[in-house]
C-alpha cells in the first residue's frame, strides 16, 4: 500500500484524530496513509469553501448560457411544438433535474468531497470507478462537443477576412482543415485554463455570467427591432392542436422529450459535488442552484427561439446556429466582439461542466499517479477521439439519441447514490473511511455487489429501446414507449432495487442510520 501525504495542504486529511464539526461542516486533522486519496480528491477545507450563492448562481447561468442550450429548443420545434410548449418542457425537465442535484449536492457541501469519493459509500472504494468511469465517458462526449462549437466560433470569425477557408474541401474526418485547426486551437485554450486549476475556472465564471446574460438580451433586442417583432415563428400554433397535421399526439412526443430535458443536465446532477465541495453553506448551493438553473435554461431556450424566429422575417431562412446569425452582422467590430463572447461562453460551460468531473473521475482511478490536471488532459484527448462535430450533425438525433440515450445509464447511478446517502445512511458517512482499505466501505474487495446488481436492473429494460433508436434492432412499441421514460424508468427501478437489496444485507446498519 502506498503512502500518500500531502504537505501542500496541512491538515485536510483524516487521522486518528477523525473529523471534526463545523455548522454541520465535517473536514479532516491529518494525513492519511493509503493509495485511495490525493490532493485533488481530498476533502476540501473548511477555509477553502469559498463559494458563496452568488458563486453557485453564476456557476448555473455560466453552464446555462452556450450555444447548446441556445439550439435545444430547435429540435422540439421542428417535431411540432410551439414555441411555448417548448420553452415550458425544458422549463419542466430542470425542475425535475434539479431535485436529485441538490440531493446530490448535500454530500458535496457538508464533508467536502467530490464525485468519485461520494460514490464509494454506495459502490465500494473499488467499486466508485464504475459509475466515475461511466460518467467521464458521458463529459468527454459533452467536451468534445462544447470544443467543437467554440472552434467553430473561432472559424467563422477567421472566414468574415478570409472566406475562402470556407471552400476548402473536407478532410476524411469531415471537416476541413481550417476547422480542425480552429478546433484544436480551442481545444488547446480549454487544456491551459484547465491547467491553471479550480479558482481560475471559479473566476471565469463569474466573468461569463454577466456578460452572456447581456450579450443573450442584446441578441433579443436586435432581433426584436430588426423584424418588426419576434417573427412567425412565435406564431405558429402547434403542430399537436386540433386540425393540426399531428392532432392528438402531443403526449406520444412529449414524454420522450422530457426525458431529453432531464437528460441534458443528468450529469451535473451526479457530479455535482464537485462544485458543492466549496460552498460556503447547504442554503447558499440549494439557493444558488434553483435561481440559477432551470430559469437560465428557459431563458436562453426562449432567446433561441425568439432570435431564430426573426431571422425568418430578416434573412427569409431560418437560422437555429447563433454563429451563423452573428456572421450576419454587417459591422466587423459587432461582429467579432459577439462572437469572441461566444468562444468565452463554451470555453466557461466546457470546463465547468464537462472538464472537473471527469479529470476527478479519472484521478480516482490511480490516484497516486493521475492528478486533476492529468485527468483533464485525458478527458481532452478522449474529446478529440469522439469526433464530436458528428454528434451534432443532426439536431434531433442530438437530442433523442445522445441526450435521451445516455440518461438511460445516469438515471440509475443518481438513484442508488441518493438511495445510499439518504436511506442507508441517513447523511451520515465517515469521512476517514471512505479513503481506507479495509474500512466499512471496502465491501467484498472494494466493490458492493448491491449497488452493481441495482445498476444493471435499472440499465437493462431500456437496452431494447436504445437499440431500437439506433437501428441496430428491431424492436416492439412497448419496449420504444418504455425507452420514451428511459431516465424516470432506470432511476425508479434502481432505488426500489438497491433499497431493497441494501435492507436484506445489512438490516443492523440500516436500522443503526
């Protein structure tokens, strides 16, 4: 076993001395002598909680506010919404994503761990790679499409002085090289600031926050006086209403589409410690969050479709991509300020949602050889692999496809970690055990098998839709209308099942809790 000590941060780490209370705070005296912890996934100080509600607000309206948020109403619109049932349903679906991320969050808050360490009460010490491995997966997804989009910011602006970059022909990736070089190059920016660490994304935050609350109101405002209004688009009545060429089947798409809304933020509500390990206190992440998240979400949805909406009456196309809009701006200096603000608003959203989870994830894999750092370089080359400017290719299988899809396997993750931390345990870990060998949470060598079998049991009756989805099989309506729920379906089967299971194992500690 090897020795992990960490000078740099004198005192965060447990020792015999155990943790000690602070306002319902718990942090830890001493070193700790194992290869399961280092310095960034230690427990965070008391005098490190830094973040206060304003922090935990603008770390929302940052995430919130990018291109894609600005483009998720597009896909609904385009299946039949009106612009209000679709502004409504993504309203919907961050209200029910918020519930498991506070819960969530209270881990974070309270003992000052990430992710990876808060699923080691349910998963085992071993165990927690799995869920911190599945959820990295699903971020570098999200990084290398957040990387994508601020490149192509970057391109569009280099194109306004030399458009002839824009007839280069493609390479064999599908792109062409001007884009794959404006692509790395953002992705190089995303690597240094990563680099910096955790107080500058902190910073960076705070800086995007206003300036894309404004820049998404300018946007509104140029829209509105230049069409005279908010165009058709507004107007159009829905496609589900009577007479309508798709009457009576709202609810069919609806649901499906809810489980999209939920699954676009089902990542943050997993990792979402990682952020809360700061916080001042549980009110100012519980505050922080509900202002910040869902009417963030609805606002900057609405923009989108309000924006695209004029371009109808402006341009007589429509126009869902807010860098083709910008392009469009006739002075130069608008023109690359807005899109320069751009670029700012992916790079902030990519780190912060799609960067510290999983550079935490990864270090918890080999903790005394992968740091933040090294992970968040892992999570960029991952990013690079995916190929991430064809899984926006499509707008609706973007959201029906990859949001709907991977919420099937998050579902279940959050249900047994909040089934774990509020019903097995009650909110009550130790904070020294989760970081030995051999300790309560070391289960059957570091893995318990409960929280696997509930995974499996909520993942599986959802395989058949996914598969449907994606055309590799063929499939019955009743396993495609089951998939429809695939989020709510996998994360009520996990918690009824790890609950269950947890009960029939270990009734002593239950009661004990």
């Amino acid at each position: 076993m090897a020795h992990t000590q960490t000078t740099a941060q004198p005192d965060v780490h447990s020792a015999a001395h155990g943790a000690k209370a602070s306002e319902g705070f718990q942090q830890t005296g001493g070193d700790i002598d194992s290869r399961y912890i280092n310095e960034d996934i230690a427990p965070v100080r008391l005098d490190q909680r830094k973040w206060g509600m304003k922090d935990i607000a603008a770390l929302w309206v940052s995430m919130c506010a990018c291109t894609p948020t600005y483009m998720l109403a597009s896909g609904l619109i385009a299946e039949g919404m009106s612009w209000g049932q679709a502004v409504l349903t993504i309203l919907l679906g961050n209200v029910i994503v918020l519930m498991p991320m506070i819960l969530n969050a209270h881990a974070g808050t309270k003992y000052g761990i990430p992710f990876p360490v808060y699923c080691r009460s349910a998963f085992g010490i071993r165990g927690a790679n799995v869920p911190a491995v599945l959820r990295a997966l699903v971020a570098c997804g999200w990084f290398g499409i957040g990387t994508w989009l601020g490149g192509w910011a970057i391109y569009k602006i280099v194109a306004v002085f030399v458009p002839s970059i824009e007839q280069m022909p493609p390479t064999p990736l599908g792109i062409n090289v001007a884009q794959l070089v404006c692509f790395l190059l953002f992705w190089g920016v995303n690597i240094w600031i990563i680099r910096m660490g955790i107080e500058s994304i902190r910073i960076l935050l705070n800086i995007k926050a206003p300036l894309l609350i404004g820049l998404g109101l300018a946007l509104l405002l140029w829209a509105y006086s230049r069409a005279g209004g908010f165009g058709p688009m507004l107007e159009k009545p829905s496609s589900f209403g009577v007479g309508q060429p798709k009457e009576g089947q709202f609810w069919v798409f609806f649901f499906p589409a809810l489980t999209a809304m939920v699954g676009f933020w089902a990542t943050l509500a997993l990792n979402i410690p990682d952020f809360t390990r700061y916080a001042h206190s549980q009110r100012d992440q519980v505050i922080g969050q509900a202002i910040g998240l869902p009417p963030t979400m609805a606002f900057f949805s609405f923009i989108g479709v309000a924006v695209t909406s004029a371009t109808v009456v402006i341009y007589g196309e429509t126009l869902w991509d807010p860098v083709i809009v910008i392009t469009r701006f006739e002075n130069p200096v608008v023109l690359i300020i807005s899109l320069a603000a751009l670029c700012i608003a992916n790079l902030a959203t990519n780190i912060a949602a799609n960067v510290v989870s999983p550079a935490n994830d990864f270090s918890n894999l080999w903790p005394s050889r992968i740091s933040f750092r090294t992970g968040g370089l892992i999570t960029g080359i991952i990013g690079i692999l995916m190929q991430p400017w064809r899984l926006v290719s499509d707008p609706t299988g973007y959201i029906f496809t990859w949001l709907v899809g991977y919420s099937a396997l998050l579902g279940p993750l959050g249900a047994i970690l909040i089934a774990e931390y509020y019903v097995v345990r009650r909110t009550n870990l130790d904070l020294t055990q989760l970081y030995k060998r051999e300790g309560i949470y070391w289960y059957a060598g570091g893995w318990n098998p409960v929280a696997i079998v509930a995974l499996v049991l909520g993942v599986v009756p959802n395989l058949p839709g996914f598969f449907g989805t994606i055309k590799v099989a063929t499939v019955s309506k009743a396993w495609m209308d089951l998939y429809n729920y695939a989020w709510f379906t996998g994360f009520a089967i996990s918690f009824v099942v790890y609950v269950a299971l947890s009960l029939i194992r270990r009734p002593a500690k239950l009661a004990a809790a």
